[in-house]
C-alpha cells in the first residue's frame, strides 16, 4: 500500500500526503505511518489526520552519527540523504533471490524465466532483509546500497538505504530479526547461519534503476575483481554511474565531495 502510495507521490509531485486512522484504533498501521516519517496533526471528526511531507527538502542536517543520519532517512522517505558521511556498497545477489526480494525489476520481463520463484509478502514490501556470509563491520545506517545480480544479467538495478547491520550466530535469533521481512525459508536461514553465523542487512528499498548498470561499465569505471561478496563502491563509480540516476531523490550536503 505504501509504496504504491509513494510512487503515485513522486510521479505526480504530490507536496504531502495523509492518512486518516479512527482513534485508538488500529495501532499496527499507526506503528508502520510513524516508521515512515508520517505525523500526527490533530484530530478531524473521529479520525487522527497523520501527514508526511513528500516534496525534496533543499538541504537536511547531516551528521556524524549513523543513527542521526537515518532519522533523516525515515524523516524524508524515499528520498534519502547523500554525502561524505554515506558510504555506498556494492551487494551480490543471485538471480532466485533477487527476483524474489525486487519484484518489480526488469529482471521478470521475457528474457528471464520466472519458473520456481515464489513470491511472498515480504516480495513487495519496502523494508526487507539481506542475508549473506560476509564478515564486514563496515556497513552503518543510512549507507546505500547497490543491488548486484549475479550470473545471468550481472548489473545493478535495485538501490536500498540501510537502516542497521549485524553480525548473528543463532539461527533462532536470526529468523526472529528478519521474520516478515526475509524472502528466504528457515531452513535456508538456518544453512547460512550455521558454521560461524552471518551478516543480516536491514534495509529499505528506494528505487529500481531507469538504466541498469552493468558489470562491463562497473569495469570501465575502474571496479576491479571478482563482485562475490558486500564491498565498498569507490566514489568515482558512485559519481558517474549511479548518482545522476538518483538526483532526484538524493538530498546531498555541501560537503560532499
């Protein structure tokens, strides 16, 4: 619901939005609004009006803190705040996986099978979840990241922005941080926990590329090596590849390089 909402927004350049929920009711959609940077601006009739701005705010206060930096994040949903202080990763996904976390990637056109795949709930939700073998401390909240499908298209086409990043060895403990969110079984979760734990990646899904990256442009760019595992996107890449495509809902500061 949300997201369609959103898209609608940005397509039409609504100013605000608002939803209405009868008082004292429904406590789970009001919990999912206010996670939104959606607010309470009073009482009309029965119902509690709660309102989020929608436009691109012309500058937001960045900080050194991660967590600050992601208030601004909700606070602006789905634009998102770029600068200095935003580190950008590039993250592989295979194809099953990544058709069921990005629905709506070009990836289900004609040229891709959709044989096998099951999508869920969690498939068109905005906030999900990434689950890999990665030992990275690196990634914080807010930091972007870049969605690279594997083997068969090998590009980028998906840009999500972090909300928080761990490291877990109980599987029990896993399934519950990702429950709703994660497109994978328990049984799977349970394999890639098993052995020396995993990274969870909470995450919020911003936007599908209008013009998927590829890998021989990553390349060109300068990107070297194999894209096995979560690593950091140099800036140049950054820069020329992926940043045009997102000024329209990046909110950069004046100290970005």
């Amino acid at each position: 619901m949300l997201d369609a909402a959103f898209k609608y927004a940005l397509i039409t350049q609504c100013r605000y939005a608002y939803v209405q929920v009868r008082k004292g009711e429904h406590d789970s959609l009001v919990k999912l609004l206010t996670s939104f940077g959606f607010h309470d601006k009073g009482l009309h009739n029965l119902d509690i009006s709660y309102v989020k701005r929608m436009f691109k705010p012309n500058d937001v206060y960045h900080s050194v803190s991660s967590q600050t930096n992601l208030d601004n994040d909700i606070e602006m949903f789905p634009h998102i705040l770029d600068g200095g202080c935003i580190k950008k990763f590039l993250v592989p996904i295979r194809p099953l996986y990544h058709s069921m976390l990005f629905p709506d990637s070009l990836a289900q056109d004609l040229l891709f099978s959709q044989e096998g795949i099951k999508f869920t709930g969690e498939s068109n939700a905005i906030r999900k979840a990434y689950i890999c073998k990665s030992k990275t401390a690196k990634i914080n909240p807010a930091d972007m990241l870049f969605f690279y499908r594997t083997e068969d298209r090998q590009n980028v086409d998906c840009v999500g922005v972090v909300e928080k990043a761990r490291q877990i060895i109980d599987p029990d403990q896993m399934i519950a941080i990702v429950s709703k969110r994660s497109v994978y079984r328990d049984d799977t979760i349970r394999e890639m926990v098993a052995g020396g734990g995993a990274l969870v990646v909470m995450f919020r899904l911003v936007c599908y590329l209008g013009k998927p990256v590829n890998r021989v442009a990553l390349e060109q760019n300068g990107l070297k090596g194999e894209i096995q595992s979560i690593r950091e996107l140099p800036y140049r890449i950054y820069r020329d590849l992926f940043r045009p495509q997102l000024a329209d809902l990046a909110v950069r500061n004046e100290w970005h390089p």
